[in-house]
C-alpha cells in the first residue's frame, strides 16, 4: 500500500489566502469547546467542528458535511490529529486535502511584518501582525536604529527583521502590563542590549530592571533623532501609556482600537479605573491632532485591516465612527465598560504575573497560557 504525502500548508500562507478573500473550506477537528472558544475565521472562510474522536472510526461524517469538489484543510491543535483525519479523507477519494502545519499553535505563533508608515528622517514603522490572536506590535526604524514597541514573545522575527534590514535594536518598549500574551520585551531587550522601558504605575511588583515610560522621557531613534514622546494614558491599566512618533503616529497600545476602545478590568479595578479610561478618551486623546494616524496594540477583525494586511486609521476618522467615542452619559460609559464585558482572555492572571516576573512557566507552558483569542477590547 502506497503511503499517502498530505501537503502542509503554514499559516502565513492561510492566512494570506484569507487576506485576498479567497474561499477556504476548513474541517477542524479539534474538541467543541476549543472550536467555540478560538477558530480560524474571515469573510471567505466556511469552517466545520466535527471532534478528531468522531472520526476515529471513519470520516463518514465528514464526507457528508464537507462541499464536494473544493480543497479542504484540515487543522488541529498541534498537527498530528489533522494528518490521520487527512489521510483518511483521502483514502475515501477526497482529492485536494492539506492540513495546517503546526496546527493552531503555530497559527497563534505566527508574526507577519508590514509597512504601515514613512519617518521624516527617511525611515519607516512596521507593524508585526500576530493574526492568530489579533496582536499587533511595532518596529520604529531610523539611520540603522530600531525601538519595538510591544514585542510578543517570538522575539526571533524582531530580531530577524533587524539583521535583513540592517537595524540595530536600541530600544524595546511595553505601553503598559500586558494581560493577554506574554511580553517579549525583557527577552528582546537581553538579547539585543537594548533598553527596556515599562511604565512604572504597572511596575510596582515587577521583579527586575527597566527604564521608566513616563511624560517629559523622549526617547530618540536614530541619528535623525526620531523622537518618541510618552503620553500618560491610564484606563486599560493605571501605568497605560501612549507613544506619540515623530509628531505623526499615536500608538495607543490597549486603550484604543480602530474600531472599539479598551476594557478596564484585566486587573480586577474596573470601577477605578472607568473613569481613567474616560479621561484618557474624551479628554487626552480628543486634544490630540485629529490627523494622527492611530496604530493600536490589537484588532478584532479583518475588515479594520487594509489591502495590505496593515492596521491603522487616521485619529479623527476614529472619531467619527467608533461607537465607544461616542457615549456621552458617563454612568452610561461606565456601565459599558464594566458591565457585560466579554469573556476574559484565556490565563490572563497567569499572564500578568509571567509579565512582572514573579512566573517562570516554560517555553511550552507559555503556548498553553496563550492559547485562545485576545480579548481586550470592549465594543460599543
């Protein structure tokens, strides 16, 4: 019997397919719970759950759910699952049957860079899109300098990007305490000999070193002098801080997103902190120029992203039609952000305390903690 060869698709090239709003047909065979919880999603994307369990005696269920005559992917949590339910399918005369390599761990793991905005000293900003979990962070780069802002824990893209684009990390940079990935900005910081910056309101139990983010420290990028200027911008957390970059981009970490705002109860203060997180939106933000280009810390959904795959918006754009910059009541704010939120992220005290140094789980714990999608944004 000829042993069957089941193609393996990464998911930087799913996640394109899904970008061109190609069609994409997935047969996850992961556990209901997991497939409730966390899936691959889009427009095109027509996604069946049947659990791997239900096929261990035949892919019949399947066959009879799945559109005939169009490719199928089959994922999982880790691969090994999706390659038996794929041979079976092809064993049963599925023709075109590929699985996701690495599984729903590597789409979680997966980084893809992209251009999102010019410098005045001739350099660029690239935003590091997590499409897996919606996560999005930054590399500010000028005359052979670099700062990452918000670094994930798969520090290697950084610092791979860096060596290609002949960049040398300065800086590494968290706008505050992260509850919903585990920070790579200490690994980074050692690894490369940069300075790390953390607000220090979210780093009264941190565990080790850093450099205070807080207004009147710019910090400067390049010999062009790109300047970084902290803003102070509690409400996600109480050290959330803002990066205002060369007088033209606002990265708002948490607070604000494109289309939603941030939620103020990942540390357990959300009635202190509702007022902050007012403060910081109608009031800090709405001073600021409404021809800043807002590049936020995450995204919900593909239709905030443009051609590119890039996440931005101009602020006053955001102004006018994000519905959480419009709720004028304040016990009506303060309900919406503290009532009815949605599920928090998966681990998120686990997380936290990873980020403040006072967790060391292991490379495979950190993938468990993180499993699932982010959730740090309330809709209005």
């Amino acid at each position: 019997m000829t042993q069957t060869t089941i193609a393996r698709r990464s998911a930087s090239e799913v996640f394109e397919q899904i970008l061109r709003d190609e069609p994409l047909v997935i047969l996850d065979v992961r556990n209901e719970e997991e497939y409730a919880d966390w899936r691959i999603e889009g427009p095109s994307v027509t996604s069946i759950n049947i659990p791997y369990f239900d096929l261990l005696e035949g892919v019949d269920p399947a066959l009879a759910r799945l559109p005939k005559h169009q490719p199928i992917l089959v994922v999982c949590a880790k691969e090994g699952s999706s390659v038996y339910v794929a041979e079976q399918l092809v064993e049963a005369g599925v023709r075109d049957v590929a699985v996701l390599a690495g599984g729903m761990k590597a789409w979680s793991e997966a980084l893809r860079p992209v251009k999102v905005g010019d410098l005045t000293s001739g350099g660029a900003i690239y935003q590091f899109v997590r499409f897996g979990k919606g996560c999005l962070s930054y590399l500010i780069a000028s005359d052979g300098d670099a700062a990452v802002v918000d670094a994930v824990r798969m520090t290697s893209a950084y610092e791979q990007f860096a060596a290609e684009h002949g960049l040398v990390i300065r800086h590494v940079i968290d706008t505050h305490l992260h509850a919903d990935h585990i920070s790579g900005g200490r690994k980074l910081a050692k690894h490369t000999g940069a300075s790390y910056w953390l607000p220090p309101k979210d780093a009264a139990e941190a565990q080790f070193s850093y450099e205070p983010l807080e207004a009147g420290k710019e910090i400067a990028v390049g010999k062009a002098n790109v300047r970084i200027v902290p803003l102070y911008s509690p409400g996600h957390t109480i050290g959330s801080t803002s990066l205002v970059v060369d007088d033209r981009y606002l990265l708002s970490g948490d607070i604000l997103f494109v289309k939603s705002i941030g939620r103020p109860d990942l540390a357990g203060k959300a009635e202190d902190w509702a007022g902050d997180l007012r403060r910081t939106l109608y009031d800090t933000y709405a001073g600021l120029s409404s021809n800043l280009v807002l590049l936020p810390a995450h995204y919900a959904d593909l239709d905030e992203m443009d051609e590119n795959g890039g996440v931005f918006a101009r602020l006053g754009e955001v102004y006018e039609t994000n519905a959480g910059l419009k709720v004028q009541d304040e016990i009506a704010f303060r309900k919406l952000v503290t009532e009815n939120l949605p599920p928090q992220p998966n681990a998120y005290q686990e997380i936290r305390l990873t980020n403040m140094g006072k967790l060391h789980p292991d490379e495979e714990e950190q993938r468990e903690m993180e499993i699932g999608p982010n959730r740090c944004a309330v809709h209005g």
